[in-house]
C-alpha cells in the first residue's frame, strides 16, 4: 500500500508546534511591551464627592499649596484640609453653591467628607513629604502642574524606580526653597547673578561669568548647585524607605 | 554537600557556662539541637492533631464549593478622611507624646506615652521626673500595659444580672443606692478596691466617709505584701512607708525580696544599678547578699548567694541578727536576740555565711540595707527593721515616705462582715476575689450572699459573674487622674483616648457616692492638685500646664523625717510568736507561692506579649510549673523531656492541685516553688487554658509559704512551653565574667577570653566584596552585662514597637518565637565532676539581638538581596523583597532571625473549627491560612507602631537596630537643614526602644565615630568584648564583661567568676589544645 502522506509531513506537526510557539510568545511579548501602560495608576482620576477645583484654588486664586495642606513641612502626610479649612472661606463665599452641599452637610453634621485617596505608595514604602519640600524638591516633581488640573489626576507613576531615578540624580528635581510651592517656576526663570551669589557656582563650572543679565541657569546646574551646597544625599539603601 | 564548619573547641578554663541541665550532662538530644537552625520540627508542618492529609482533603472541598471569585482584580478604593474641626496639636502622620503615669501597688510609674492620631501606641518611662534622672526605665508590666487597653476580651457593656444594660440605667440605680443607705449612714455598704497611691482617689473617700460614715472599706491585693504594711504600721506607726535607697548603700542584704523584679519598683532598681556602673580599674562598686529559695533576676545579680527554703529565712536572719548584735552592741536587736535565742540551732546553714555576712554589714554600717521580701512574716521584716536601725540605716540608706491611703480592713475583715449579715451591698473596684482570694474564706460562697454586687472590672471575669451588676473599668490610659510615684512625688494621669467601652473609673463611682456629678475633665484631679501645689498655684492655669507638661509636681515628695524605728514591746512580741525556726524534715516539702512573671497575681492573664515573654530565670511561657531543685528532683522520682514535665500531685488539707515540675538549677532543696496568676476559669482568649490554679492551696494564715502534706508525682506529664535551647549557639564564651579584682588588675581580662587571643593582631581579611561605610553616621550598640538585671523589659518594649506578633504556646514548642530580642541565661558552675549537675550555681543574663556584623554572614547567601547592609552599617531587611529561603538564618551565627512561619499578625492563634457540613475540623486557626477569617481584632490594630512593617507569611525578620527611629531622626535633621548642609545627626538624640526601656542604661545605642557619645564612651571600656569575634563577621554590638564583687572571706569565694587564662594553667594553646576533631576551620 502506498503511502498516504509525503515523507516531508513527518515533521509537520513538530514544525506547526514551534511557530506556534514562538508566535504565540511574540504576540503576548509584544502586548505586554506596547499595549500596558508603564504604571497602571497614572491618568487615575476618580470623581470626588466635592467638585473641588484645584484649577481655580492653586490656579486662579494663587493659594499656597500649605493653605490646605498644612503640616507639608512637618509630617509625613501632606494632609488633606479639614473641613473647618473650607469653611474658612465657603461660610461667606459661595455660601449656597451646591457644589459645596458635602461640605456643609459635613460641618453640620460633623461627619467627615470622604476623598477618594488618589495618590498611594505601598503600605511598605515610608514616603515622608516634609524632608523633600524642606530640601528643595517641589511638589510639581511627583504630583504635575495640579494648578492647572480641573479634577485631579495621578500624572507620575510613583513606582520604585522612579523614585530611584531621582535618589541617584536629585539634581534634576532640585530648585530654590522659595519656589518649592511654585508650580508654574521654570528655571530659565531663576536670576543667575543672585543665584551663584548664594549658592555659589555650579560645579564645574567656576570660571564661567554669571554677572550678565542675559545667563540662564538649566535645571542641571540649578540642581547640582544645591546638591552641592545643601549636602543632599538622598537614600538609596532598602531602609531609607523600607522598614 | 553541606559543609558543616566545626568551631574550635573552647578553651576550657576553671568555668564552664550552660545553659540547661541537658546541656551540661552532654546529652545526644542537645548535641542534635545544637546542629539545627530551627528547633526540631519549627520547619514541619505539624498541623497537632489534624493530618496534612486530612486537612488538604476537607479544604480542597471547601474552596471548590466555595467557588473562586475574581474580586480580587480590581484596584480597591481607598479613602482620605480629614476631621471636620481641626484637633489640637494633632498632625496627621506624626507622634504626639504626653506625660502620665500607671497606677501600681507600688506606686505610680511615670511615664511618657507616643500617640499618633489619637491612639496610645507604645509606652515609655518619663526621663524628666526625678527618680529617673534623665532616663526614663520602665518594666515588662508598664510596657505591655499598653495591650491591656486594646485588649479584644475586655468588659465592652453594662450588665445587670448577666442582660445587656446602659449607662444612664446603671447611674440610676447608683443614685438610688446612695439614696437608699443615706438613711444608715452607709452601714451595708462595702467597698473593695485595690492598692492605689491616689490623693483623689484618697480625698473621695473622704467625701464619701463624710456623707456615708458608716460604709466599709476594704483594700485588697492578693500579692502586693500584706505583711509588708503591717510591720510598717508596727514598726514606723500610721502613714509611714519605707524607702529603700539604694544609691546610697554600698552592701545590700536581700531576705527573699526580689527588689529588682517583683518586689521592687524603678527608683529601687535604678539606685541599685547606678553603685554597680564601673567605668574604670579600680573603681568601686557595691556588694549584693541573696538569701532566697529560688532563683530569681536579684539572686542572679548576687555576689552572694544562699539558697535555703523560704521558711527558713526568718531563722537565718535571727542567726544574723545575733551576729550583728554582738558586734554593734545595739541594744534593741541583742534583746531580740535573746528572747529567741533558745529556738536558735535547730536549723544549720553553711558554715561562715552569716558571720562573715554579718561582719561585712557592720563594717559598713550607714552604708548598708537589709531588704525583706514581701513575702516573708511580719516578724521577719520587724527584724530586718531592727537589723537596720543597728546597721544605722535610717536616714541614709533606708528613708521613709507618707502612705496616700487611710487604714482599711483586709478582706478577712470583710468577709466576717459578710458573713455576719452586716452587708446587703458590695462595690468592686476592679479586685478579682473569686479568683485569688484565700480559700480559707471561701469568698465565692460569701460574694453570692451579697444580695447586691456591683463590680467594675476591666473583664467579665470569675468575680463578674457572681455579680448582679458589670460595669466596664476604664483602662488608666483613659481617665483622668494622679497618683504617687515611689519617692512620693506628685504625678498625673492623663487619658489619651476616651473610655474605649465607655469604662468608669474608681474615681468616677467614689464621686457618684460623694453626691458628685460624675466628671467629665479633669476637674477633680484638679482639685486635688490645688491642695497639694498650694501657694504654688497662685496662677493656677500656669502650675496646671507645667504639671501636665513635665508629668510630675516639682519638689512634692512627701517629707521623710518620720523615719525613726519604733521597738514597741508589740514589735517584740510578733517577732516572737511568728518565727519560724524549724527546720524541714526530710522527706516533706515546702511549697512557695511566688507571684508569676508573666500574670503577676493573674491581672495581666489576658496580656499575649507577657504570657509569650520566656520567664528569665526559667524561661518557660505560658505556663506555670512546680520549680523545684535536681536534688529533689531525684527524690521524687521525676524529670524533665523535650517541652514537658513529669506532672506532682500537691495536697494541703482537702485541696490538692497537680502540674507539672521543671527543675530549676540553684533551687533550694525540699522547697517547691508554684506561681500564682494562672488556671483563670473565665478570662480572655490568650489566657483561656493556660497553666494551673495554685490559688486554692493558700490561705490567710499561710499566704506565701506552707509544708505541703504530700507531694507525689501522678506518672502523668505535662507539656511545657521552654525557650532555653531555642536559638542556641553552642557555648563559646559568649557571657564573660570576672571579679572586681580581676578587672583592678587585668582590666582588658575579657578580650582574652575565648578564642580572642588567637586573632591575628592585623585583623582578618573578609573574602566578600562589602558595600562601603559612607554615612556621616555609623550605628552601633554597647550591652552592659555588669548593669543588666534580665528584667526583660527591653523585649517587651522591643516587640510593642517592632509589631512583633506572639504566636502561641503550641509554636513555641516548635521554637516559632518571634522575639526579635531575647535573654540568653548561662548558668555557671567550677565543678561539675561529680553528677553533672552543680547545686549552687552562678546565674548570668545577656540579651542578644542582631549583632548587625560588618561582615555579615546572612547577607552573603541571600538569592535575592532582600537583607543588604547600608552606608550606616545596618544590616538592614527589605520584607517585601523576601522569598522566604531561610538560607539567611541558617547561616547566622548568633541565631537572631526569626521566620514568620504562619500569618501570625492576620491569622488566629486560637482553635478554630472550619468545614462543611459534617467534615469539620478544629486545629490552631494558624494552619488554616487563608481558609480562614482574618482575625486580627480591630483594637489590635490601632496599637501597631505607623512606621514598622507589619510582616506576613514566610519572610524573614530581626532586629533592625530601630532603623523606624533612625530614620526619624535623619528626616528631622534633614527638615531641620532645610537650605543648609547641616545634616548630620545630633549626638544622641534618640535611642533605640531597648535602650529606652532598660532601667539600668544598660544599653547603649548611638554613632560610634561619635566620640562623645554615650556608645563610644561605653566601647572603649576595657572591659569590652565582641561575640564570636574569631568568625571575622565585625560585630556592631560591643558587650561589657560582668563583674562580680565577691567578698573574698565569704565561703565559696573564690569559685564565684573565677578567670585563669588557659595558658596560665601552662597547657598548650587552645587552639592547637583538644580532643581531635576540634582542629578548627571547614572540613
């Protein structure tokens, strides 16, 4: 009898089970790598129980981040104001808006407003935001321009790594005390002959001439200055954040 | 294969250091112990009494019916929930720390307790109040109290004859009651509290004897020495109580008082250790005498110890006092002496010990103490007052303080009056006397004549339930209040939480009886203060503020004049008649009833990090056992086996208990010691079917001691919870000790102990690249042996602010403890030859706890680079990086890692029954995992420490030297610099929560390349030695070598620390030196 098949389908099957196999790889390689975002949490905006616009507070108005967020300096939260800190104002402005029904029902009742938490580290990640404000990193470096956010949203991935990227080059986030708070501040902003008066020159760059009016600083040597001059040594071992 | 490294044989000197009896006889059990990284069977799956096959069978079912659900995969909602009104001083995320103090029978101790958000989360003493001089010590009681307030079993409701009542009902019926008996004039009405040094409390009493004069008082604790109080109202008269001072003495003479454990309090302890702090050669130091029959923490500080049975003390101390007499001529002691001098000579003890003792107390009269213990008869502390009023100790080394407290009638008292009809109300301030009261009174037959019982108790427990109406007891963490310490100072009580379960205070019910409205601030404390700081509170507001901020009332000690001794013919009398001077015939037995180290009298029962915290001297957790000594051990006929003890059977009249017996090295002979504070029948979850009752054998006539009518042992064994082998190391002169003199003359004696003197003098290379030390900091620690008293505060307060979880007895029979701190005890003995057991051995402590080696052994084998050191020389452990290979502990020398080898912090430890249908099984709800509710109670929860990882299933942890408070610190600073290069941090500027618990400042925590710090300064005594240094790890921990200050004429001087360099002796090196195998290095 002869034969049904051709001697060259002997090894057919084994030939389909490899391309398979390695289509099948390439296709879940290739959806991981180009169809997963980075960090899942960025672009998170959940809808809060007050419309609250930071738009219009921080943008607008020009409130200081620390008129609500009060102890940033001091603790490890950056707390969310209370809702005595909205009725500051909200008791003679905007008195009956009924954007603002929560907030009053909450300083009748006394029951407290409940945001949705948007920014999270894990429950074994020790983030304290008083000693980054306090040493010169702005709150646009982790949280974005929220001055120009109507709703909230989570725009860094706050991922291990990213925190890492900037405990071994905190230059790049670095900036003058005074504009910590300023989340409109460019560095092409910063006057340079003030600047190496204070601080001194960037490293480096010593013999270069800072008295003209028209030198811009670039955020590296802004940071390498206060690197420099402050001391700044972020952590980078397990227990600076874990423990 | 596994290399096995053989460390070198120790160089056996005059002294060989154990720590149990198995490993000084060698057996195999040991040896094989000594090989394994975890004890048998910590690394098995012992599911008790269920199968593993079993138990996968029924919960394989179990899941499939359950289903699998996908919940899982969507990102929870989490929220932010401000106040609405902002709350002084409160800042989300950082401590807030407040004064106070807890009430004790001893006095009150000051404290300073850390509060975040408004939870009360770890207890410390409070550095600024003047017995404490700027370190505040504390105790394992005081720093678990904390757990005690959150305490899930606590009384939650008002109950009235055992239905769910509310307050306004109860307030009701309380002001009916007063209403009721004002017509009597309070005769009826009976009050039980306990022993309190509260001036409100006192001051209520008043108000309420003033409208109801006639109502009985009665004070009540079942431990805190009864006898005590009653040779002082003989001694010193009413309102008079004795202050030992021990900074002041330079020889102390302890008769059975435990002053640095159960019988003593901070100031004590503290005044102690200060005299024994040597820095130099040739410094001095003080001297320590311990009569007692077993060992506790003082007699293992002893320079000198005698161990005879209990009841003989009194007759020892009389053989003293005639000593004394004849070489002071005082006249009073010599008549006492003689009209007992007849009875003298029936009991004999070692041969020189009293004479010489006697002759070193009156060569340094003014300057030495004789301390009785609680425990012993009136007569014996009337002669120990004698003894020291010819030692010429009041006024230097003994003072007095005023008692807060007015007399009250005992509980004998009370239950006569019962009895007799003559009350139809009895009010219980927190007192458990159905549970610990003598059974001689048969109190449980006489509460349930009581037609009307209010109790406020802090559980439902035996004495709720004969009472018609429970009321919740707040927790003195929330109420307000005041006390005194042990100096007599003036000290508040400040709540950091309102009533949990909505608890009343005493001072709360004695205002109600008052005809006072029932505070709702500090108002009544607050008059109290006014009387007592008078003319100092001109602007009251501002003396009340400093009073609340500093936590005391400056200069409020009570005046300490009255501190003559009064020999009244009484006193003479009592002595006589009480004097025990028998001695024991051969073959009975005297059983001691001590309080435990864990329950105390049964109060903290319910407290899992006491029940878990080993026993120092025995190690044992929870459990009580019968101590008894080898000796008579043999004569009974029992021992000891793996976790369990041959069970006796104890009859004195018609009560008879039976538990199990644990021979305890340097325990009197034909004495057995049994601890009080267990066998709770109704108490919470962590001390339901812990140990046995040892109540029902005590009596108002014998309450501490008594000659049991027969002990047998029942053939039957017990099983006993002994952490002693758990993590052992394998003796190699670890503990290193030696003599005053010794040090005089050869002060860096403990660097050539050991192997030390081996090492190559250039230091050894490590064969492992390590990260470099570049941190402006380098942390380290200096254990002092000489000051550590093994109280085990330190791993009470270590576990409170680690969240170590406890994990119950049945896994620490498996060695599964999670201490990340423990208290290694050696015994040591000169000459073991006869039997392979010595009778009278040393006693020593050393904690041990990570050593955070330069060169660390764990880190070297860890697959993923979950334990890594940082610039700052911390061994440091990332939890969420752990696989969980155990390779790390395997490979630590110092056997410090401990392994969460179940979800101990979510899962119950308890039994718990799951299944479907009929398959049901109950087993320890630890193995059931996920299969089970997550049990952690909610106010469990709200102690844990913010800033400390709470750890799960099968990662590894250890001490982390604080890195939670390192890192505090260092942010503080770094705020603190904000725009400045002023980073490094402030020369002892926090401490560690060992060092901050330990009374003794036997611990120091700091920089090392400090110079001026308190952990350099302690490094670079001579005395300091590094363990294990011959395995090149570098140790960070530097320990101290203890000294002993014998006195060189007393019997068996010179055994006590005995040093000899090995090649002294003139043999050979010990390297070299040995029986074959021990050639040293890898095979």
């Amino acid at each position: 009898m002869a034969n049904f098949f051709p001697r060259w389908t002997n090894w057919l099957p084994l030939k389909v089970l490899v391309i398979l196999f390695v289509l099948g790889n390439a296709v879940v390689a290739g959806v991981w790598y180009y169809f997963t975002p980075k960090y899942t949490r960025v672009g998170y905006q959940p809808v809060q129980p007050v419309p609250f616009s930071h738009e219009i507070h921080a943008g607008q108005l020009g409130m200081d981040c620390r008129y609500c967020h009060s102890f940033v300096e001091v603790s490890y939260h950056s707390n969310v104001p209370n809702t005595q800190v909205c009725m500051n104002c909200h008791s003679q402005i905007q008195k009956d808006n009924p954007k603002l029904e929560a907030v009053r029902e909450s300083w009748k009742t006394g029951q407290p407003v409940t945001w949705i938490q948007l920014h999270k580290t894990p429950d074994y990640a020790y983030y304290n935001h008083s000693v980054h404000v306090n040493r010169g990193v702005s709150c646009v470096s982790c949280h974005g321009q929220v001055n120009h956010m109507a709703v909230v949203y989570h725009d860094q991935p706050l991922s291990m790594s990213w925190c890492l990227d900037c405990h071994r080059h905190p230059e790049n986030a670095l900036r003058p005390r005074e504009d910590v708070y300023n989340l409109d501040w460019k560095p092409s902003d910063v006057n340079a002959k003030a600047f190496v008066a204070k601080y001194g020159k960037p490293p480096g760059e010593e013999d270069r001439d800072f008295s003209k009016d028209d030198v811009k600083l670039t955020q590296q040597e802004i940071g390498l200055t206060l690197k420099h001059a402050w001391y700044v040594n972020p952590p980078e071992n397990c227990a600076g954040c874990h423990r | 294969m596994k290399r096995i490294f053989q460390h070198p044989s120790e160089p056996q000197g005059g002294k060989k250091y154990w720590r149990s009896l198995e490993e000084l006889a060698s057996t195999p059990g040991f040896a094989a112990a000594l090989e394994r990284e975890f004890p048998q069977g910590a690394a098995e799956f012992n599911g008790g009494e269920v199968s593993r096959r079993h138990f996968m069978k029924i919960m394989g079912a179990s899941t499939a019916l359950a289903g699998i659900g996908l919940t899982g995969c969507r990102r929870p909602e989490m929220h932010l929930v401000p106040f609405t009104h902002s709350a002084e001083w409160s800042i989300p995320g950082k401590f807030l720390f407040y004064t106070s103090s807890r009430p004790t029978p001893r006095g009150y101790v000051p404290l300073i307790v850390s509060t975040y958000e408004g939870r009360p989360t770890k207890i410390e003493g409070n550095p600024y109040h003047p017995i404490n001089e700027g370190h505040g010590g504390t105790d394992i009681y005081t720093q678990a109290s904390v757990l005690n307030m959150y305490d899930p079993d606590r009384a939650r409701a008002f109950r009235q004859k055992g239905s769910i009542s509310d307050e306004s009902t109860f307030e009701k019926a309380l002001d009916g009651l007063i209403a009721a008996y004002a017509g009597t004039q309070g005769d009826g009405l009976a009050i039980m509290m306990e022993e309190n040094a509260s001036p409100t409390r006192e001051r209520l009493r008043a108000a309420v004897t003033a409208k109801l004069p006639k109502a009985r008082w009665c004070i009540y604790e079942p431990l805190a020495g009864g006898s005590t109080g009653a040779a002082e109202f003989i001694g010193f008269g009413q309102g008079v109580k004795a202050r030992p001072q021990l900074d002041k003495a330079d020889v102390v003479l302890t008769l059975d008082c435990d002053f640095l454990g159960s019988d003593g309090n901070i100031e004590m302890i503290r005044g102690f250790t200060k005299k024994r702090r040597v820095d130099a050669p040739g410094e001095k130091m003080n001297r320590l005498y311990s009569v007692e029959n077993r060992y506790t923490i003082t007699g293992g500080m002893a320079d000198h110890r005698l161990r005879i049975p209990a009841s003989q003390v009194g007759a020892f101390a009389l053989q003293l006092a005639e000593q004394i007499a004849t070489a002071t001529g005082d006249a009073t002691l010599s008549g006492v002496g003689q009209t007992l001098g007849k009875a003298n000579g029936t009991v004999n003890f070692p041969a020189g010990w009293a004479e010489e003792l006697a002759k070193d107390l009156v060569a340094n009269k003014g300057r030495a103490v004789v301390l009785v213990g609680s425990q012993q008869p009136v007569a014996v502390h009337l002669l120990g007052m004698a003894i020291n009023a010819a030692l010429g100790a009041f006024g230097t080394t003994l003072t007095g303080i005023a008692t807060v407290s007015a007399p009250a009638s005992s509980i004998g008292d009370l239950t006569k009056d019962i009895n007799n009809k003559a009350v139809t109300t009895l009010i219980i301030l927190g007192c458990n006397p159905v549970y610990d009261a003598p059974v001689d009174l048969d109190w449980r037959t006489a509460q349930s004549n009581v037609p009307n019982v209010i109790r406020v108790g802090l559980h439902e427990d035996e004495t709720a339930e004969l009472s018609s109406w429970n009321v919740p007891r707040a927790h003195y963490l929330e109420y307000w209040g005041d006390g005194r310490s042990a100096d007599g100072t003036y000290v508040a009580v400040q709540p950091m939480i309102l009533p949990l379960y909505g608890g009343w205070s005493d001072n709360d019910i004695l205002a109600k009886l008052a005809g006072l409205q029932k505070p709702v601030g500090p108002e009544l404390v607050q008059d109290t203060f006014r009387q007592i700081a008078g003319g100092a509170a001109t602007d009251f507001d501002a003396a009340w503020n400093k009073f609340l901020h500093d936590g005391y009332l400056d200069g409020s000690a009570t005046a300490t004049e009255r501190t003559l001794f009064f020999m009244s013919a009484a006193a003479g009398s009592a002595i006589g008649e009480q004097m025990n001077l028998t001695a024991l015939k051969e073959g009975s037995y005297e059983i001691v009833f001590t309080p435990d180290f864990h329950t105390y009298d049964g109060r903290y029962n319910n407290n899992g990090w006491l029940q878990e915290v080993p026993d120092p001297v025995t190690k044992l957790t929870w459990d009580n056992a019968a101590l008894i000594s080898p000796a008579t051990a043999k004569a009974l006929g029992v021992q000891n086996y793996e976790a369990a003890g041959d069970t006796i059977e104890i009859t004195v009249g018609k009560s008879g208990i039976s538990l199990p017996i644990l021979i305890a090295p340097g325990h009197a002979d034909h004495s057995i010691s049994v601890s009080l504070g267990y066998g709770r029948w109704k108490t919470g979850r962590v001390g339901t079917g812990a140990g046995e009752n040892v109540y029902p054998l005590r009596t108002t006539t014998a309450p501490y001691f008594l000659v049991a009518d027969k002990v047998t042992p029942t053939g039957d064994r017990g099983t006993l919870a002994i952490t002693q082998h758990h993590f052992s190391m394998e003796g190699r002169a670890f503990v290193r000790e030696g003599t005053l003199d010794t040090f005089a003359e050869n002060p860096s004696f403990a660097k050539v102990m050991g192997l030390d003197e081996e090492l190559p003098k250039a230091g050894n290379p490590s064969l492992y690249t390590h990260p470099p030390l570049t941190a402006l900091e380098q942390w380290g620690m200096t254990i002092d042996l000489n000051t550590c008293t093994g109280c085990n505060a330190c791993v009470v307060a270590c576990q409170a602010e680690n969240n170590s979880p406890i994990v119950g007895k049945e896994q620490v029979i498996n060695g599964r403890e999670m201490h990340w701190m423990r208290l290694d005890r050696y015994f040591a003995s000169t000459d073991v030859s006869t039997d392979d057991s010595d009778p009278d051995p040393e006693m020593l402590f050393e904690p041990l706890l990570c050593q955070q080696c330069e060169f660390a052994p764990c880190e070297t084998v860890c697959p993923v680079n979950a334990t890594v050191h940082t610039p700052d020389g911390l061994n440091s452990m990332a939890y969420n990086r752990c696989i969980g290979t155990r390779y790390c502990a395997n490979n630590c020398p110092y056997k410090v890692r401990r392994f969460n080898f179940f979800d101990y912090n979510q899962r119950p430890i308890t039994p718990v029954t799951e299944g479907i249908g009929p398959l049901k099984i109950t087993a320890s709800g630890l193995h059931f995992g996920p299969l089970t509710e997550k049990s952690s109670p909610d106010t469990i929860k709200m102690q844990k420490n913010p800033n400390v990882t709470v750890r799960m299933r099968g990662v590894m942890e250890k001490c982390t030297f604080c890195v939670q408070r390192i890192e505090e610190a260092r942010i503080a600073t770094k705020v603190k610099a904000g725009a400045s290069d002023k980073i490094k941090i402030p020369v002892d500027s926090f401490q560690s929560a060992c060092q901050q618990a330990c009374p003794n400042e036997a611990i120091a925590f700091g920089d090392i390349t400090e110079p001026e710090s308190k952990v350099s300064k302690m490094r670079g005594s001579p005395r300091g030695y590094r363990l294990l240094e011959y395995l090149n790890t570098s140790p960070r921990v530097v320990y101290l070598a203890k000294l002993r200050n014998p006195n060189p004429k007393m019997p068996g001087a010179e055994k006590l620390a005995a040093f000899e360099r090995e090649d002294k002796k003139g043999g050979a090196s010990p390297m070299t030196n040995g029986e074959g195998d021990a050639s040293g290095g890898p095979k």
